[in-house]
C-alpha cells in the first residue's frame, strides 16, 4: 500500500513539474518584454554591453526604450548612459537571436543593405520588416516595432 501512495505521489508530482515548464514554454512563445533582473534580460544585455565595450572601452548602463522578445528573437533599443548616467551615444537598435541556449546578435546593416537610408533598424518601416523576414523567415513581425 505504502509502494503504491509513494509511486502516486511521485507521478503526480512529475506531472505537475512538466506542466509547469509547458505553461513556462508556452510564455517563451508569446510576444513578451523580459522583466528587469530576470536571466533572459539579463543575458540579452550582457551580449550588448560585450559588443558596445569592444569598440568603446567604456562602462556603460542601458537605458532600456523598446525591448520585446519571442520565440528566440529578441529586438531592443537602448541607449548607451555614461557613469553619470547621462547619454553617451545615439539610441541603439539590435536584433539578437538564441540558439542553442545562448544569445547573439544579428548584423542589421546587412539588412538593410539595398534599402532606403530611412528603411534602416533606427526606425524599422514595412520594406525593412520584409527585408529581415527575407533574410531571417523565422523572425516574428510582433517584435519589430515597425512604423510607417
């Protein structure tokens, strides 16, 4: 009797574990904004201070203007803040992708190439948005803040 309580308890526990990761799954798959501190943020900010750090050599903060992420895409735009916490450089958007559990980023101007200059990254327009799809198909349109 004991064996058979054990054995229900533990497969009852397993079941609710897993239903746990599909409800936190099914949250990776919907259009979201990481919240401050969380790993994901985390983990897409540290790729950009890697890269702003390798041309600038300086310490900066993000201030965060536009971040949406789903299903292994992310677009942000941030704002370099200089130790004052004052702006040291234009706002800066990015597209990065996780694969294999990690995050890197994607060159927007090879996107952009051929286009426009005002159907850049700084302010996406439908020709850009259709461009990256071109280019990445698996990148969700929700996450581009697109404009005209």
């Amino acid at each position: 009797m004991k064996t058979s309580l054990l054995s229900f308890c533990l497969v009852f526990a397993g079941l609710l574990c897993g239903g746990a990761l599909r409800a936190q799954e099914a949250v990776a798959d919907q259009v979201h904004t990481p919240a401050a501190g969380t790993p994901e943020r985390t983990a897409i900010l540290d790729v950009l201070h890697r890269e702003y750090t390798t041309g600038s050599g300086s310490k900066v903060k993000f201030k965060v203007n536009y971040f949406k992420v789903h299903n292994g895409w992310a677009w942000i735009k941030v704002v370099p803040l200089n130790t004052n916490g004052q702006p040291e450089g234009d706002e800066w958007p990015s597209l990065l992708r996780n694969q294999n559990g990690a995050w890197s980023s994607i060159d927007l101007v090879a996107v952009a190439q051929g286009l426009d200059e005002s159907d850049g990254p700084q302010s996406p327009t439908k020709r850009f948005l259709q461009a990256l799809q071109k280019k990445y198909p698996t990148v969700p349109a929700d996450i581009v803040p697109v404009g005209k």
